[in-house]
C-alpha cells in the first residue's frame, strides 16, 4: 500500500496528457491573445463570444456556453461588455423573454474579420511549427479526443 504522503513514483505530471494538452493550450492561447487584445482590448471570453457569432451568426447565450466551453457567468459578461461598445445586438425571444438572440453588429462583424484574419495567420505559423504531416496527425487526434470522453 502507497503511503498517501510521499509522491507517486509512477505519475509524472510532465508527461501526462491533460496536462500537457493543457499547457500548449495556454500557451497558445496567450500567444494569440496579444492580437485581440492590442488591436480591440477584449479578453478570452470576448473574443471566443464574437468568434463564435462570427462562425454561426445568430446564436443565445446559451449555445455560446455549449459550443466554446465557457462558463455562463462569464459569457454574460462578455455580452454586456460587447454590448456596451456596440459590437453586439440582443433581441429578446417573443416566445420566450427569458432568452435573448445574440449578433454581431456591422462593428462586430469587422472586427471579426479582422481578427479573424490574424487567427488564419496564426494559425498557419503554428501548422509550419510542426510541418505538415504533424500537423494534419496532432488536428485529428485533438478532434478525436474532444470527440469522446476517455
């Protein structure tokens, strides 16, 4: 029996795969963030909440906490604070006021494109990172792992 205070000699965190997904995760992640945040001064839930508009159009609050993955709290902030500087519309359901349809206002949508843009770039960097094979390998694991609950 292991004595629950001296470290396991079998876990490594360095080699253990959330927590490295979760490293380049971040690192990336912040990497990236220089470029919304300079140019428009949103932060991560912001700019994940005009991403996703951008992607999908109109969509609820709700849907954008399903589909990026971020909590709901924090999204309700993101509206607001996208609101406020007029980058998004709300439009309460008639059927159902409790929720609201979201979208980009014509300022919402050129921001997306703008930094939409810089992402493709981004992105294209990291890809030449890793050479093509790699790359084209580590996005089809990525998807296979957020595909399934392990």
């Amino acid at each position: 029996m292991n004595d629950p205070t001296t470290p396991s000699a079998d876990f490594d965190l360095q080699t253990f795969l959330p927590y490295l997904l979760n490293q380049a995760a971040e690192a990336t992640s912040q990497s990236f963030q220089a470029t919304y945040r300079t140019a428009y001064g949103m932060n991560r839930t912001e700019w994940r909440v005009v991403a996703n508009l951008g992607k999908f159009g109109t969509l609820s609050a709700s849907d954008i906490c399903r589909i990026a993955h971020v909590e709901k709290t924090k999204v309700s902030r993101a509206v607001l604070a996208l609101e406020q500087r007029g980058w998004l519309r709300r439009e309460a359901l008639e059927n159902d006021r409790r929720r609201e349809n979201l979208t980009l206002s014509t300022a919402g949508q050129a921001i997306f494109a703008d930094v939409g843009q810089k992402a493709i770039a981004f992105d294209r960097r990291l890809r030449a990172r890793l050479g093509v094979a790699a790359a084209e390998e580590f996005t089809r694991a990525l998807r296979l792992l957020a595909a399934e609950d392990p």
